[in-house]
C-alpha cells in the first residue's frame, strides 16, 4: 500500500478542521449578556407594576413593598447610606427610621423609607444600582399590596415602605496575591483542559475518518470514475 502524502494529509487535516467548525457554528447558540438580561428583566418587572389604576368609579391601589439585602466594600458604607437618603427626596418620599452601628471598624445598618406609589420601582432600582457600585445586591424581596381608595385612609397608608439592610464586609487577610490570582484562573485552566481533551476525544477520530474519505476518493472512487469516463460510447 502506498504511502500517504503530505498532500492528502493536509486535505484531511483541513476537511477536518472545516467539520469541526461547521459542527460549532450550528449547535452552539449564541448566547446574551446574563448581567444585562438579569437587570434588563428586574427594570422591566419593576416598571411594569403600575402604583395606582381604576376600575370603574373605585380607584385602587397598589403598593410595593420592599426589602433589600446589601454588603458593601469596607469604608463605602458612609458613601451609600447618603445617596439613599438624597434618592428618597428626590422620589418625594422621606426616611421613616435609620439604625446604624458602627462596630469593629465596620458600619451597619437598616434605613426604612416611605414612597409614593409610582415612584417605588425607580427607588428600588436606583438603590440596587447604587448598592452595586459599592458591593453587591444579596436580596431584593418585593411584596404587593393592592386595595380600593377609601376616605379613611391617611397617606401614609398610600406609600410603599423600602427597608434598606447594608453590613461593611470584613476584608480577607494573609491571601498571597499570586496564589489569589491562581485560584482566580482556575476556572479558566480547567475549561481550557476540558476543551484540549474534548478536543482530542473528537478530533483524532474524526481526522482519520477524513483522512480515509481523502483516500478512498483519490485512490479508488476518481481513478474508477475517470476509467469509465474513458471508456468508447
């Protein structure tokens, strides 16, 4: 049997490589932003619970109330809990309580603010962003209230309470930083070991599968169909 050339390994090893890249492109599915699909989905939720509607002649309300879980960076806490205050003016609501506590060299604490109805999504969207800049979002539980306008009613009871819970987080100590930024790497290491033997597992078959269509072809199935083409009508 005839060696094989470098020329048909080279046509095999492209074949192969041209199967390789079909077989991605249509069985891997493009996929979103989950950072951008996860607060587009809050915004959209949140925007579209409507504070106050009619039915009828009775106007109803309804009211969200909501608790959110923040930690922060050490030394940020001073930084959030001013914003919060300022964003409840701007919505045209006001702090009902703030419990603050600084212990440890760490601050927490809980703030609890009242809000106009309309104005409770974008208050609760604009602290979550804020909360991040510093730290990270833990929880947001939000619960809906809904009932009818009566004339007993003060306005108090018309307004959406947020409670805001934020806790410094301690810093990690004694963590060398290249081994920090090993472990940080992993991930992508053993991703990267998963893709070479995954590689290999698909790839070496498939290579020879190629390379013997290659032969086959050039070997057997065009010399057999130039033989007959040459052939007297």
């Amino acid at each position: 049997m005839k060696k094989i050339s470098k020329k048909e390994a080279g046509i095999a090893i492209a074949l192969t490589l041209a199967i390789a890249a079909l077989s991605i492109f249509y069985n891997t599915a493009p996929e979103s932003d989950s950072f951008m699909t996860n607060y587009a989905t809050s915004r959209s939720e949140l925007s579209s619970l409507k504070a106050a509607y009619s039915i009828g002649s009775a106007e109803r309300v309804q009211i969200m109330d909501t608790n959110i879980l923040g930690k922060l960076e050490k030394g940020k806490f001073e930084t959030v809990v001013p914003s919060i205050e300022t964003l409840t003016r701007e919505k045209g609501g006001y702090i009902v309580t703030e419990q603050l506590t600084f212990e440890d060299g760490l601050w927490n604490g809980e703030i609890v603010s009242k809000l106009p109805a309309p104005n409770a999504s974008a208050f609760t969207i604009g602290i979550r962003q804020k909360i991040d800049e510093y730290g990270e979002v833990v929880r947001i539980q939000i619960d809906i209230r809904e009932f009818t306008i009566s004339q007993n009613m003060t306005g108090d009871e018309q307004y959406s309470t947020i409670k805001t819970l934020l806790s410094e987080e301690v810093e990690e100590g004694g963590t060398i930083e290249p081994v920090g930024q090993l472990f940080s790497a992993l991930p992508i290491l053993v991703t990267g070991l998963v893709w070479i033997g995954e590689g290999l597992i698909i790839g070496v078959p498939l290579c020879f599968i190629s390379l013997g269509v290659v032969v086959l072809l050039k070997r057997v199935i065009i010399p057999l169909w130039k033989k007959e083409l040459s052939k007297p009508l």
